[in-house]
C-alpha cells in the first residue's frame, strides 16, 4: 500500500511541506505496527498511527516541528489512561520534517517503489535527517522497521516497499467484479481475467489489470510463484480447466473455487480420474470465503473472500517469519557513524 509515498510527492510539489511521523516500534498492544506512517501538514493529515488522542498528540507535536528546522524527533508514548487510551501497550513515533525542496526527489521515490524498488531508511539519534537509499526489488530482510536504543543513543531502519500480493482472480461477473473492488484498497496487485473484452468497467480500480484473453489456463502458467488464484468464471468447464492448471502446480499461496459442497465433490472426483492425487485435493478452497457467511450477494462474498485471503497471507507471513534467520545489526554507543 504505502499510499503516503505518492500523497508527500504531491503535496510537496504544491509547496506544501510535511512531517512524516512513523511508528519505530510497538510493544504490547497498540492499534498500528512498526513502520506505519502517517504525514501531516499545515491543514491535514494523511494516512494513520491509529487515531485517538495518540494521533492528536503526535499531529500537534508535528505541527510544531512544522514552524522550526529542527532536527528529527522521538517520542514515547504509553497508551494508558494519561493519553486516554486503554490499549495498554506503548510506541515510540519518529517526527521528520520534509521540505519543499526534496519534491523531484520523493517523487521519483514514489515512482520507484511503485515500479517494485525497496526504498530504504536509516536514522540515528543526533542526524539531521534519515539517509534514504534504493534497492533492486526485495532485499529479504524480514521485519520493515528496526530500532535500536541503549537509552541514550537510538538507530531505526525501516524498509518501504510495494505490496507483495499478486492475485490471478478469473471472472469478471458481478460476484468477480465485487472482489476486485474489495481487494484494491488492500494492497493486492490483482490480474483480472476473462475472455469478454466488454464485461470490464470502463475505469479499473488502481492496483486491477483487466485482462482479456481466449487462453486463461496460459496465464495461470505464467502466473508468479506465491500467486493468490481465485476462479469464478461463467462456464463450468473453463472453471474446471483452470482448477487442473492450478493444481498442477505446488508453489501458490491460495487456491478458491466458487461453487458449492457439490461442485466440489463433482470436481474432486473428476480431478481424481484425471490422476490427481488425493491428497492435493486439500490445496483447493471451496466453497470460498470464511466459514459462517452465507448471502449471496456479491458484496457480501466478496467481503468474506477478501477477509480469508488476508487470513491466509498473514499466516504465511508469521510462518515466514519465524522461519528467516534474524540478522543482528550491531549498534555502535558511542554514536559513531558504522
């Protein structure tokens, strides 16, 4: 998502400056993660660290930082009853001033994340600014933000990056349709097929590729490693064309089918004829959606669809994360310079 990036550049363009106010790390429960960004000017805001009187506090401090050139700031803030909040946990936010001056700047950083760069970010306690520096695609670190303090001196690295949530959804009815919307907002950079040209909006929602084309198993195959696929076509048989092209692969993130407990059964047996295997029958998700939703309409399938795919990429991401090595970067307490 990170639609901050493209929002600074504007603003910037039109003489506006800004303050970037990030949160650098959360302990306990809070209502945004390490590396959630928001940006205030003079008259708005953009994006959130999670509202209430936390984001009132920090939208003052930044607008005081707004009048000056100071130099970043860090703020602690525990979420209790001082701050009228009852999360409980606490967070440190990072206060950075852009100006004006950088709009060329954070303009072609936008761009470039948008184009799949990774834009990097390195601030130590007493700088003037963050060090802000491009990197080729994913470098494979883990976590976006770390940060580092032994109480007087503080490092944060952050990394920015564009979503990485290819979903291949085929159909484009008015269930396929709800689910495109549905995913937009969300980050997912959704291929949307479907051999009738004509049945597409006029105007896609940002982050959707229509795609018209008579051979729709080819894009499966083209499709990345770690693809999200959903099929909901108006045939029965291209639907069953698709799931055969999907299961013959071992390297995707989630697999749904529309239809009911006896489309699936039919489909089972049928794939099994075929010479799959039984066992790779559990790699397919139908019915779709989270269990315990029962409407069908399609904004409401498309809500729970949305949900269920959230569900299994956070899942994947926890399991990815606890299996990737941690990489200690050593913190220097004298304050120089690594």
């Amino acid at each position: 998502m990170n639609d901050w990036l493209h929002t600074l550049a504007n603003w910037l363009e039109a003489g506006q400056p800004a303050v970037m106010v990030t949160v650098v790390r959360a302990d306990g429960s809070t209502p945004r993660e390490a590396g959630a960004t928001m940006l205030v000017g003079r008259a708005a805001t953009a994006d959130t660290i999670g509202g209430g009187h936390l984001e009132w506090l920090a939208t003052s401090t930044a607008r005081e930082l707004l009048l000056s050139d100071a130099k970043p700031r860090l703020m602690r803030c525990a979420l209790g009853a001082s701050l009228g909040q009852c999360c409980g946990g606490a967070v440190w936010l990072a206060l950075e001033r852009i100006d004006v001056r950088d709009a060329a700047i954070w303009r072609t950083r936008a761009e470039a994340v948008a184009a799949g760069h990774t834009l990097q970010r390195r601030l130590l306690s007493g700088d003037e600014g963050s060090l802000w520096s491009l990197a080729e695609g994913d470098p494979g670190r883990g976590e976006p933000a770390h940060f580092w303090s032994d109480g007087g001196h503080w490092q944060f690295e952050q990394q920015v990056a564009a979503s990485r949530f290819p979903v291949m959804l085929f159909g484009a009815g008015h269930v396929g349709e709800a689910i495109a919307r549905a995913l937009a907002p969300l980050g997912a950079q959704v291929s949307w097929v479907d051999s009738r040209d004509d049945i597409f909006p006029a105007v896609a929602p940002d982050g959707i590729t229509p795609l018209c084309t008579d051979t729709p198993a080819a894009e499966v195959r083209a499709a990345p490693p770690g693809s999200y696929f959903l099929v909901l076509t108006h045939s029965h048989a291209l639907d069953f064309e698709l799931c055969e092209a999907i299961l013959a692969r071992e390297d995707f993130a989630y697999f749904g089918l529309i239809g009911s407990a006896t489309k699936r059964a039919s489909f089972e047996h049928r794939l099994i004829a075929r010479g799959l295997e039984p066992t790779r029958l559990i790699d397919m998700t139908c019915p779709i959606g989270i269990p315990g939703v029962r409407s069908k309409q399609p904004a409401v399938i498309a809500a729970s669809v949305a949900a269920q795919l959230l569900q299994v990429r956070e899942a994947r991401e926890a399991v990815a994360k606890v299996a990737r090595p941690v990489a200690i970067t050593p913190f220097l307490l004298s304050g120089a310079r690594p």
